[in-house]
C-alpha cells in the first residue's frame, strides 16, 4: 500500500477529542434537568407561566445554543472594530 491508513487515523482520533467537552457538558445538563422537576415560576416579559425547572433549563440551554451558533454571524468584522 502506499501509506493510506483504513480509516482508523489521527482523523478520526481528532474527532473523538472534540466530542467528548460537549459531550460531558450535555451529560451534566442532562442530568441536572431530569433531577429538577419542581415547578417554578418562570417570569418572562409580559406573562408568567409556571413549569417545571427542568422545561426551563432546558428551554434557555436550546436558546443559549442558537445564540452561540448565530453570533459569529452577526460579528462585526473590519480594521474599525
């Protein structure tokens, strides 16, 4: 062969490396939603709807994730930062 490797290279070892911070950070959100069902009073604003802590967790987890994938887009860019 002329050195091509079967798929099992540093690659795919590079991939394994970026997976596992998100994927410990989603394993404690995970967890700390399904241990929190108390119902709470989530002030919003105009109404105040009551609903599980957990719902909430991760209701503001699913949106602090949209924000982070859309901010680079809306970033300034240019010598005048």
């Amino acid at each position: 062969m002329s050195g091509q490797t079967d798929g099992a290279g540093s690659g795919d070892r590079t991939w394994t490396r970026r997976l596992i911070g998100p994927g410990i950070v989603l394993g404690i959100l995970l967890l700390f939603i399904l241990l929190n069902f108390d119902d709470v009073e989530v002030s919003l604003l105009i109404i105040s709807p009551e609903m599980p802590l957990g719902l909430a967790l991760l209701i503001a987890a699913g949106l602090g994730f949209v924000a982070g994938l859309l901010s680079p887009r809306f970033r300034r860019s240019g010598p005048d930062r």
